[in-house]
C-alpha cells in the first residue's frame, strides 16, 4: 500500500492505529470517505508486518462483499467472495469475505478458521451486527479469536437496545451508555475537505387525497401537522404512482439531472423505493419521461450486482431500485437522487444520501428530490450531526414516522385470505405536487411564502460543478431575487392573496406546534378542534379569514392556560 495516497483523515486514523496497536478499533466516517481505502491499508501493514495471516472482511450484502473482494484485488489482497463456512480456501486468496446472515449459518465453521490462522477481521458498517440477537451472537461467537478486528461504519446508530459486539460503551451522565469511537470523521469536515459534495435537498410538498380504511375521506397538503398515522397516509398517497405527485417529481429530478450532465456527461440518478411494485411503476413513469428505459434492482438476486457493476460504469442516465442500492454501494457518479420510499430512520436516510455525496473532483453538486414531510426533512437539516449508539434510552418509534402505518401494512399481509376490512383499510385518491422548499448546510430557503406551486425558481438550472460556498451564496441571491421582484402583472390580488394564505399558514402551525409543547396535546388532535370550532376545510385549502379566527383562537386558549 506504500503507493496508497491516504486522505487526512484517513492518515490521522492510521496513525493512531499504528501508535496504539489495538485489537479491536473503531473508526466512524461519513458515507464517501473512504473507510475502504482505509481499513485495507491497515490490512496490507499488518500482513507486509507479520502480525496477521488472514484478513475477514464481514459485509452486509452479497454485493458488498463482491465490493469488498474487488477493492481488495486492487491493492494486492486477494479475498474470496464466494465461500461458504464449511468451504476450503484456497491457496491463492489471504482471506475471504462473507455476510453477517451468511455469518449466522455456521458461527462455528467460521470460528474455526479465525482460530487457525491469526486474522485482522473487518466488521463493515458494523450496526448491522445488532440487527438481530442471532447475528450479534453469530459475530461474538466467530469473530473473538480474532488478533485484531476493526470496526467500521458510516451512519448514525442503532435506535434500539441491540449491544454491537466489539464496540466500547461509556456511562454518560444519564444512565445510559454511550458507544466510543476511536476515530470519527463526519460530513460536515469532509464538505470542507472537499471529500464529499454539497447536497441540495429539494422538498416537495402537494395536496393529497385518499380514504381510510372507515371510508372515510380525507384531504390535506403533505407537510402540514397531522397525526403520525395521517402522515404516514399522506406520503403513501404522494408515493402511489397512480398519482400526479410522483411524475411531477420525477420530471423536475431529470430536468436537473439533464443540467448536471451538461458538465458532468455521466452524472446518472437514483431513484429509491419502497417496494418491488413502486420500483416497477417507477421505472415505467421515467421511461416515459427520459424515452430511455432506466437501470431497475428489485433486490439482492442473481445479477443485482452486475447490473449495478455496469450501471456504475456506465453512461446510462437512471437506475431506480428498492433497499440494497442505499447502502455501502460504491456508484461515484451518482449526482441525482429522489427518494421515495417510506422508510424514514436516521440510519437508512443517511445511508441513502451517502450514495450521492462521493466527490471525484471538486466542484460536483448533488441534489436529492424528497417529500416535504418532518421527519425526513429533519434528517437533511441533520445531516452533519454525528451521532453515537445510546443504550438505555427509551427506544421511541417516532424515529420512525411510519412504524404504525408499516405495523397495519404487515397485517394486512398476513391476513391476505382473511380480512378485507385490514386488505381495503386505505386507498389514495389522487395527488398533486408543488415546490416547497430547499434545505442546504442545515438551512431552510423557503423564501418567505413567495414560492408559487410547482416553481423550483430556476434551482433546477444552476450549474452540475459549484463548490459549496457558491451553492450557499447562489442560494441566498435566489432568495433576494425573487423577494424583490415587484407584483406588476394584472392579476396581482389572487397572488397577494396566495401570500398571504402562506404567511397565515405558517403562524398557525407554529401556534399549534407551541400549543403541542405546553400541552403534549398531538398537532392533529388541535387542528381537528380549531375546525370543529371556526368550520372550513383543512388548513391547507382554508380562506384568509378563516386562518385568522383559528389563530385567534389558539392566541385565547394561550392567554387562558396563562392566567
């Protein structure tokens, strides 16, 4: 590896290794780092030093230890991808890499062959070893005779109570336990390494329409309060591909898709979705659109990863697949990303973004199309905040916005020849999308109301090569831009009027967000009331003076609760 050119980081890290020689070391980098490039240098040092025999690589997907196999080969560390826990190794490789599932099937077998030769185990995006008290066990059982192991991962951690083998916890002020990086090296530093590229976040938001499973039916804009179970519900109509929301979206990501490969000729996209049957439908919406059939991975199967292997060579302009894209896979000219799945964690949704922000040069933007929806634009603003495995905190599934709507789905499921009631229990209507906002470096550019529906205010045109404080001051000239431009045209009053339905919008939902935090009281549960007492149609598509009465109202129950 004495050709290897190493990143800051990933010399600062080497050298902390090599200075304490630890067993077991855990290095945490943000997605497009190169944790690859690193964790193989100190493979090759501990091999050229005679300290290891063998080198494990444990991955998280078939594809990933293909990945790995490859990368490996690069550097002259031949690792076999293919064998099995009773298999023989053969003579050529120094190792072999292998999946925590596969892991799983035979600890034992494994065990045994980390025992027989001195092996520097690599645990690759190791929160994967908590996914299951089996896995956990499978990699402690096979993993310990180890003489070295390293840990590796990219993304926040577990949400739940899970121990990952390997990783050192320390007691923090709470009671809780912390786990304890050895080296850590977030998005926020490699932004301004130039490591990784600046993503624009572009958020959409629409009206939607859908019937409940009571029949009833139900009218709201995608990113306004409401209960978990009708946020879940709205971005499942948003998603539906019978609607209007999701060509929208995907026509605007392939305009902006088109722009970056005006400078960047390969620059290809990513569309990420919830299931098999959307990943399909999708697939038939951007061939219409693009007149090119997109690169489609329904799941990790015979030939996913060729087609990825040749979509990342490639020049094709769009893949669109479910899960095994969003995690570890190696595609640097991804530019364009719509994410449009229901899976909304920290975890996944980090792991998602990190497929787009490798850099190749300086300069390259990347820009993810999403539903304006709390939690997942939460998670954008987030984007720079490291964060660390927490035991004995209460696990809470509003980490996951759609924890019960998934719970319903997978009842629905298994009651497949039974219920119709569970089977029929929703149904989107219709959708339509509009332009909400850009979120970038943690900040939200809304501009102040004065965004009309379905205009991205040429965002979609800015150059595919920007560095990070052009796309910021970009940004903020749009912003100026457009709050200057004066009302000239004839039919200024339905345009003041939209203004200013905005404005109440906004005051209104920051009331009940501040009514929810002195009270507990759920947003939707307010709304509800505000409407049972004022009349009118939801927020959304309520009148200027019927915005007014319900802000009124909310301001009287606030001086009541006070006195």
């Amino acid at each position: 590896m004495s050709g290897t050119r190493l990143r800051a980081w990933q010399r600062a890290a080497f050298e902390e290794y090599t200075r304490r020689q630890p067993r077991d070391f855990m290095a945490v980098a943000t997605p497009g780092a190169g944790k690859t490039t690193f964790a193989l240098t100190l493979a090759a040092d501990l091999l050229s030093r005679g300290i290891v025999e063998r080198v494990v690589v444990v991955a998280p997907t078939e594809h990933l230890k293909v990945q790995w196999a490859q990368a490996a080969a690069g550097v002259g560390i031949t690792l076999d991808p293919t064998m099995a826990g009773g298999g023989v190794l053969g003579a050529d490789f120094r190792g072999f890499a292998v999946t925590y599932a596969g892991l799983a099937t035979n600890p034992t077998a494994y065990r045994v062959r980390i025992e027989h030769r001195r092996t520097f185990v690599i645990l690759d995006e190791v929160h994967h070893a908590g996914d299951a008290f089996t896995w956990g066990d499978a990699v402690r059982e096979a993993c310990e005779p180890a003489v070295r192991r390293l840990c590796l991962t990219g993304t926040p951690f577990r949400s739940d109570d899970s121990f990952i083998p390997f990783v050192t916890y320390a007691p923090a002020d709470d009671g809780t336990l912390v786990s304890v990086a050895d080296h850590s090296y977030g998005y926020g530093n490699a932004l301004r390494d130039g490591v990784v590229r600046p993503v624009l976040f572009m958020a959409y938001s629409g009206d939607m329409h859908w019937r409940t499973r009571a029949g009833d039916e139900i009218q709201a804009r995608l990113g306004e309060p409401l209960t978990r179970d009708a946020t879940a519900q709205a971005l499942r109509t948003a998603l539906d591909p019978k609607g209007s929301w999701i060509p929208a979206v995907l026509t605007a990501a392939h305009r902006r898709l088109s722009e970056v490969r005006r400078d960047v000729p390969d620059a290809g996209g990513l569309v990420i979705a919830s299931d098999q049957d959307s990943a399909r439908a999708y697939a038939r919406i951007l061939a219409e659109i693009t007149g090119v059939d997109p690169v489609v991975v329904l799941s990790d199967e015979a030939g996913s990863s060729q087609r990825i292997a040749e979509f990342s060579a490639g020049m094709e302009p769009w893949m669109v697949a479910v899960r095994m894209v969003s995690e570890g896979v190696d595609i640097p000219r991804l530019s364009v990303g719509v994410y449009a799945t229901t899976t909304s964690t920290p975890l996944f949704f980090a792991q998602a973004v990190g497929r787009f922000v490798r850099a190749r040069r300086r300069g390259e933007t990347a820009t993810i199309f999403l539903p304006s929806v709390a939690g997942l634009l939460g998670h954008a603003s987030d984007l720079e905040t490291m964060r660390d495995h927490v035991i004995g905190r209460p696990v809470k599934d509003e980490d996951d916005l759609f924890a019960a709507e998934a719970e319903l789905l997978a009842k629905a499921q298994e009651a497949e020849s039974g219920s119709a009631e569970l089977q029929n229990q929703y149904q989107a209507l219709g959708s339509q999308a509009s332009f909400d906002k850009v979120l970038y470096d943690g900040g939200e550019f809304g501009y102040d109301g004065l965004v009309e529906d379905g205009e991205e205010l040429d965002l979609l045109g800015i150059p595919g090569l920007l560095e990070p404080d052009q796309v910021a001051e970009l940004l903020r000239q749009s912003r100026r831009t457009k709050a200057a431009k004066p009302k000239v045209d004839a039919e200024t009053r339905e345009a003041v009027l939209h203004e200013r339905r905005s404005e109440l919008r906004r005051e209104l939902n920051g009331l009940v967000g501040a009514w929810h935090h002195r009270t507990g009281t759920p947003h939707g549960v307010t709304h509800t009331r505000l409407r049972d007492a004022t009349g009118g149609p939801p927020a959304a598509s309520a009148s200027v003076e019927t915005l007014q009465q319900r802000i009124d109202l909310v301001r009287k129950w606030a001086v009541r609760a006070s006195g």
